[in-house]
C-alpha cells in the first residue's frame, strides 16, 4: 500500500469515547495547554511549547504533512465534550517491510482513562486491516511507566531496551521496544 492512499485524504476513526481525525489550526488553543505542561512533554522527543506560537507552528507541519500526502498524527477528539487532547500516528512507515511505529501523547487531565490505549488499539487495529502490516512497535524512555503499560494493555509484548537509543533532549536516552505481529492481532 502507497503512503500517498493513507495520507491524501487521512480518514477518521472512530471508538467508543473517541475521534480519531486531522489536526486543524481550531485545535491550537487546546494543543497549546498540553505542549506547555512539562509534565506531558517530560518523557516526548520534542520541547515543552513556550508559546501558542510553538503549537501553531506545530500544527502548520502537521498541515504541510497532510498537504503534501506524507505520514501525519491523527488528532485525539474527546467525544464527550468536544475537546483536543493529543495525538497518535505512526512516526515512521516502511511500506516494503510492512512495518510502522506509533507515537502518541495526551492532554494530562485525561490520563489514567484507559484512553490512550483505546486510540493505539485503533492504530492498531488501521495498521493491520487498511495498510497491510506485519509488525508495529512503539518505543519509550525506560522510566516512562506511563506508556509502557498503554503498550502493554494495547498487546505489544515487550521485546527489550535499546541502550541509548535516542539522543532527546541533551542526552543519550535508553529505550524500551515493544511490539505486535499481524498473528498476535
């Protein structure tokens, strides 16, 4: 499958409590409250937002991304109340090996609802039924407890820690992988 069938016209997707659809430049206010807590931004690969000028330049990536057919995040819609409160997509795709990444990252207040691990669930569930994946991994700093029970509670089965895996923000972090196979789904 050809990243530009996905990504030319990024189809929403929809759970229980949740939208999954495009970003827009409405969701800046909303995207801005989450990206300038660094709580939430403790454990991403991106700085904590210094001002909404950070999120709208944020978001206007995101925009050229869609624009330009690329892989780009879904935004996370709270169903009962309207609300922006993250995004999950798959970082990275590799169409020729059939295998992606997710990354995700949610509003704080709506943590501990089980709901990050319902939007990867659904990631999950696009990625096997509408791209054609064997494999899809998910990767967090080793003291990200956080998300590494969403993988877990999402079915990814843990399958080491990459030692200084990734150079975020100022130094070299060790990672934990995750995955689940096609077979395991």
């Amino acid at each position: 499958m050809e990243i530009e069938r996905i990504y030319s016209e990024l189809p929403i997707l929809e759970t229980e409590r949740l939208i999954l659809r495009k970003v827009t430049l409405e969701d800046v206010e909303d995207m801005y409250l989450y990206g300038s807590d660094d709580e939430v931004t403790r454990y991403v690969t991106w700085d904590t937002h210094k001002s909404i000028n950070d999120s709208k330049g944020f978001i206007q990536f995101i925009l050229n991304r869609y624009e330009n057919q690329q892989v780009a995040p879904w935004g996370i819609e709270y169903k009962e109340n309207g609300k922006f409160i993250g995004t999950i997509d798959f970082v990275w795709w590799q169409p020729n090996h059939k295998t992606a990444e997710i990354g995700y990252v949610l509003a704080k207040e709506y943590w501990g609802k089980g709901l990050t691990t319902e939007a990867v669930k659904e990631i999950i569930r696009f990625g096997f039924n509408e791209m054609d994946l064997v494999r899809i991994q998910a990767r967090c700093l080793v003291e990200n407890i956080g998300s590494s029970r969403v993988m877990e509670k999402s079915g990814m089965q843990f399958e080491g820690t990459i030692r200084k895996g990734m150079f975020i923000k100022g130094k070299h972090q060790d990672l934990k992988m995750y995955s689940i196979l096609k077979e395991d789904f």
